[in-house]
C-alpha cells in the first residue's frame, strides 16, 4: 500500500484493511448487497434524467467556488439555481 493512499480524503490506514479483510473472510449476506440496488440513489417518485450541459472553465469556477462555500456538490447548486429562477 502506498504511503498516501485514502478514500475521500481519509487515509487508509493498516488496520482498516485489517478489518476489510476480515469482514470479507467472514463473508457477505449477498441478499442485503443485491436488494440495495444499482446507480445513485432517487431524487423522488419519478426517475431523474442526466443532462450534458456545456459550461464555460469561468461559469464552472464560479459553481465550483459556491459549492464549496455552501458545502455542496455542483449539481446541488445548479438544482437550485433553478429552482429560485423558476419561482
């Protein structure tokens, strides 16, 4: 393992590979894992749809730069941008 390595910004360390692997020697209830389903989690009822959107790198610094300070993820901010636009 390399000295740097870490998931979302939280190293890994040798003991939580130490308790993967044992949680993966014990095995897994594959019933829980299939029923959870594929792809990210619904935003309502009602599939959502992705949609490509061409941004300019100042239009994209700029979303970035409020996401950031609102501790949010891009598409969070775009989602609500529009929704303020649209009442």
């Amino acid at each position: 393992m390399r000295k740097d390595e870490s998931i979302d910004g939280v190293p890994v360390t040798e003991e939580q590979i130490a308790a993967w692997a044992a949680e993966a020697e014990a095995g897994y209830d594959v019933e829980t894992l299939t029923r959870r389903g594929r792809g990210r989690p619904g935003r309502g009822a009602q599939p959502s749809q992705v949609v490509a959107l061409r941004l300019t790198l100042d239009e994209l610094a700029a979303i970035d730069a409020r996401a950031k300070l609102e501790g949010k993820t891009r598409s969070e901010v775009i989602r609500q941008a529009l929704s303020v636009s649209a009442a």
